[in-house]
C-alpha cells in the first residue's frame, strides 16, 4: 500500500478521491488545484497535509491527476522526470486514446508507471463544493494500462481503489474504452441535452413524474469538460448519435403509420434487451 498520495485537480473527481483517501486510508495526502481558495479549502478543512508541489512529487508512491485529457497530458509531459521512480501515475479522465495514446512515449523509460484510468461515478454537479467521500461506493474502476505494466502496479491501484469503495475493476485499452464509453456515457448526456431542447421543455411544471427526472438529469453538466470529451471522441460518440436517429426514425415511422403490431414487437425487444441488461449490472 503506498504511503503518500498525491491528487492533482480537486474538482469533482479529485476532490472526491481526496475526500475518500483522507476519510478511509491511513495515507499522507497531498494535493494541488489551480484555483488557490480550492486548495485553501481543502488544507482548512483537514482534507489535505500539504501542497503538493513540483518538489513534493518525488515523495507520492501514487499520483491522481483528475484534469481534463489535454490538461492531463501536458502535466505529465511537464512532470516527467519530477515523478517518483517506480512510482505510479494514473489519470482520471473520461476518455483515453487522447491521453495514453500522446504520453505512451513520453512516460518510455522515465522510471515510473502510467495507467490510464477512468472511475465510473459522478453527479450531476461539479466543482470542489460538491465532492464528497462516498462518491465511489460500488463503482466501476476501468484501467487501460499498457503492455508490459507489471501486475503490481494494478495491485496497488485497486487496493487503494477497494478501500475507497469502489466495487469492480474493469481492465480495458483505451480503443475499448473510447468505443464502449460513447455508448454508455456521452451519448446519454448528448440525448439529454437534446431532449431539453425541445420548445415542450418550458411547459412541463405538474406534468412531470420520474421519467422526466430520469431523462434530463445529466443535461445539468459542466459544458466546458463535456466539449472537450466529445470532441475527443468524436468518430465513436457520432456513430452512436447516428444509430440513435436510425432507432427513433423506427419509431416516427411505425407510430406515424399507426403499426400497432410492429410497434408493439419493437417496445417488446427493448423491454428484453433492458431485462437482459439489468441481470448484468
């Protein structure tokens, strides 16, 4: 288990991670924010030892950096002979070719391990003031190590990851995750924004139950990160927007034509693919 931690970024992911570290290991955290009254919260509240600074580096057996990808990659670039040797560095963000596909030869032979990580938890909230501790209580920890990382270093990640209540490792490669993820992440946030588009969206004060909750929850989000995600995954994220409008122009036409039987089969096999689903989650 390492003995100290160091988080770069305290936003939402950062500073959850920091919150969990400092409530349920044992670790010597430090942590760094670009926006000073963020860091200086997080050092009033108790929830950091120290700053975590260019020197300091060398002394954490682990790095989390929770920035955005590009942020992410010029940090590591910058930091690269600064990390501790045979020490571990893994990223937070949402998606990975963009991030481990750039730094793989940059990390070459600078004697530390960089894993490509991505915790699969969130809210429809960001920023240090809405982090909490059990942010990742049975949540998915997806790693995209390279070839060749020792299975120490993965060891090391999730048992850290298990005390903070994660609750499944899901090793991937960042194409796996990039494809996969443009599915069951971005696109539902697309879909969200677009469903809140409607001109209907103004009117629905007393005409709303769950459903409407369910559907335009994740359309709260920080526009600037979510660009930047889906611009950098753009090929995946635009074939699933693509199959999207294939499956809704299905349903325009079938109830268009009043099918009664064809629209039935069709909600009959979402229902047993959302049936199937749910046995595996």
């Amino acid at each position: 288990m390492v003995e100290t931690v160091g988080v770069v970024g305290l936003g939402l992911i950062g500073g959850s991670m920091a919150k969990a570290i400092r409530k349920y290991t044992d670790c010597t955290l430090l942590g760094y924010n670009r926006s000073g009254s963020v860091l200086s919260q997080a050092l009033d509240e108790g929830v950091l030892d120290g700053v975590l600074t260019e020197e300091k580096l060398s002394e954490c057996g682990l790095v989390i950096i929770a920035l955005y990808p590009e942020a992410t990659v010029e940090y590591v670039t910058r930091h690269r002979d600064q990390f501790k040797k045979g020490g571990i560095v893994m990223d937070c963000g949402g998606v990975k070719g963009v991030v481990c596909g750039p730094l793989e030869e940059v990390v070459k032979d600078a004697g530390f391990w960089f894993v490509g990580g991505h915790p699969m938890a969130g809210i429809e909230r960001s920023g240090y003031a809405h982090a909490f501790p059990e942010l990742f209580q049975g949540a998915s920890l997806i790693l995209t190590p390279y070839p060749g990382t020792p299975q120490s270093c993965l060891d090391e990640i999730w048992e850290l990851a298990r005390k903070l209540g994660f609750g499944h490792l899901q090793p991937s490669t960042p194409a796996e995750h990039d494809h996969i993820i443009a599915y069951t992440s971005q696109l539902a946030h697309v879909v969200s924004c677009a469903y809140v588009g409607s001109p209907s969206a103004p009117n629905f004060a007393g005409f709303s139950a769950g459903s409407f909750k369910d559907m335009t929850r994740v359309a709260k989000l920080n526009e600037e990160m979510w660009t930047e995600l889906f611009l950098e995954n753009r090929e995946a994220l635009v074939r699933e927007i693509d199959t999207l409008v294939e499956e809704l122009a299905a349903f325009a036409y079938t109830i268009r034509r009043g099918d009664r039987e064809r629209l039935r089969d069709m909600l009959r096999h979402a229902r047993e693919i959302k049936e199937a689903i749910d046995k595996d989650c």
